[in-house]
C-alpha cells in the first residue's frame, strides 16, 4: 500500500490526526507537506497531495471541501499595550489603531479594522515583527498568533469580525479513495470499527499478549495432569 501525502497550511496543526493514522495504520507511511494558504488549494488539485488542510473560503473548482473547525479571530499587540487590560475587546476598540494588513493574509475580507498603513507586509511573519517593533497592530486567527509567538507581544480575543473556518480538502473524483477516506474519518472522530477505508492493523503488542497467555494456559493444563496421579496415590495411602 503507497502512503498517504497531507498538506497543511501555517498554524494548523494536524499532529493528533497523524498519531492517529500512524496508531491505525502503522505500515502506511503518512508525508506532511506544508504549503502557503494561497497555494493550498492547487496543491490538492494539482493532485501533489492526497489531502490539504487549508481555511477557508477558496475556489472549490475541481475540490471537495469538508469544514472541521472554526478559528477565533485575535488581535496581536505588544505585551504593554493599553488593550491587554482586556480579556476581550470588540472591533470599535480598533477604530483608532494603526493596523498592518499582510499580503498573505487569510481572513474573508477587503481590510482590517482601524486607521490601515498603507505599505503592506508581504507575510504575517513580517508583520508580527512590525507590531513588535511598535509600528501598528495586526488580525490573525489565534493560531497564527501562537505560530508566531514572541515574549514581549500578546494577543486579545476581537468580537464582531471575520472568523477563519479549516477544512479538509481533497480533489474531486468518481469516489475517494480508501486512504482518504481513512483520513476523513479520523477527522471526523470516527471509531476503528467505523471508519471507511483499509482495515487497521492488529498491534502487535496484543498479538504477543494473546500468544503469551494461549503458553499459560497450556502450561497450567499440563501441571494439573501431573498433580492428578499423585493425588490419587496419596489418597490411596491415607485410606490403607
């Protein structure tokens, strides 16, 4: 059986899924390909990869796309701004900061929120080091917050804007193929007996239980018949 080739997006993080697939089937190699939100979408279509975890929205054109979860949306600031007094603000909080808007960047809208900079930095990578640094604020979803994490910066919940949504897409045919259809039910939380796809493989570790105890069982029928002849001679002695 070949291996399985997921793509991945920056921030999300498929390694629950992967020791799960790797519990499942442990002789069906799983390739982690990692791959900018922008070219996610071709890479499935492409068919460079059998699955991509990627957010959505994107052109659907030649895909499937089933949605797993959604992304809080958090505004990224240094650790002595005024908004970490919050737990949470609301958009109007931003209405007078200055904000970075990368070219890479993945929520579903024209612009941020407040007074924009006009120069835009070409990854939220580039960005987060302007917020550092002092020159405006930055929207992300909160795991892109995390990815580029830095301890002198912090980030706070935004209500009443975008929200990143991650999906799992994979490219359109007649049927999906067994591996794929492993992988959706993973994801989906499907149990063994319930995923579609290869049967798992038995663990080895039960096998070797099972034949260790099959030894026990077949030791302790072999000392019980030794134990039957002289009980009967020592029954045989008491009674004379």
């Amino acid at each position: 059986m070949t291996g399985f080739r997921l793509g991945y997006v920056p921030g999300v993080t498929p390694a629950k899924w992967v020791r799960i697939w790797a519990e499942r089937l442990p002789r069906v190699p799983l390739e982690l390909i990692q791959v900018t939100a922008a070219e996610a979408p071709e890479l499935a279509r492409r068919g460079e990869a059998d699955a991509v975890l990627l957010r959505l929205p994107i052109d659907r054109t030649g895909l499937h796309a089933i949605p797993l979860y959604v992304e809080q949306t958090v505004v990224v600031v240094p650790k002595d701004h005024l908004i970490t007094a919050a737990d949470e603000i609301t958009v109007d909080d931003l209405a007078d900061e200055l904000m970075l808007h990368p070219q890479d960047d993945v929520l579903d809208w024209e612009r941020p929120p407040g007074r924009l900079i006009e120069e835009r930095p070409a990854r939220t990578g580039d960005a987060v080091e302007l917020v550092a640094m002092g020159t405006g604020l930055l929207v992300v979803p909160q795991s892109l917050a995390r990815l580029h994490h830095r301890k002198d910066l912090t980030y706070r919940p935004v209500t009443g804007l975008p929200e990143s949504q991650v999906a799992l897409s994979w490219p359109e045919a007649d049927e999906p193929s067994e591996l794929v259809e492993h992988f959706i039910g993973i994801v989906r939380g499907r149990t063994t007996n319930s995923t579609r796809g290869p049967a798992p493989e038995p663990k080895p570790a039960k096998a070797a239980q099972s034949k260790a105890a099959q030894s026990k069982a077949a030791r302790s029928k072999g000392a019980a018949k030794k134990q039957g002849p002289d009980r009967s001679r020592q029954k045989r002695r008491h009674r004379r």
